[in-house]
C-alpha cells in the first residue's frame, strides 16, 4: 500500500476526480489548499495588503492504494498535462507506507 498525493488548480477539480475514477482509485480524500508559485513577491505584498490572499485556491487529492492503480493514474495524469494549455500541471507523488492501522 501507497500514499498517492496530488495536486490541482480548483478549475481542474472535476477532471481530476474523472483521472482517479478512471484509474479505478474510488476511495480519496481532498481538502482545499493555496496554491503559490512565487513565494518572494507574495512575502513582499503582504507588508502592503495583510488582508489579502495572493496564492491560487487548487486542491489536494490523496488515497491509499497499490502501485497498480497508481501507475494508471500517472499515465492518466501525464495525457492530461500534455493537452493542456496552462502552465498549472496536474502534480502527483507517491510516499510509501511502512506501517498502518
């Protein structure tokens, strides 16, 4: 058994939930995150905005599962990054579980 975790702008939600069904992956957990890709000019702001969020709202998906399932969502994740027209990829890693209850 594997952790896969990954991680989406909010507007790929839905196609996400689409690649982890088709990869057969139907038991997940995802909480809502904020995304940023330039950490530099968010600290600099919020001297000037304390107030204001500057990162993306994108979303972390993660379940347990076998290597199986994870090798077909990667493949499904990787066709899906390569017909996009964003420069926000679907992201996607694997941790190894030592021990579970």
């Amino acid at each position: 058994m594997k952790l896969v975790i990954v991680t989406a702008v909010e507007e790929f939600k839905t196609d996400v939930l689409k690649l982890f069904k088709k990869a057969n992956i139907h038991n997940l957990s995802r909480s809502k995150i904020d995304g940023y890709k330039n950490i530099t000019s968010i600290l600099m702001a919020s001297n000037w905005f304390p107030g204001e969020e500057g990162g993306n709202t994108s979303g972390l998906f993660f379940s347990f599962t076998d290597d199986k399932h994870i090798d077909t969502l990667f493949n499904l994740i990787n066709e899906f990054n390569t017909n996009l027209e964003t420069n926000n990829p679907v992201k996607a890693v694997v941790v190894p579980i030592e021990r579970f209850i």
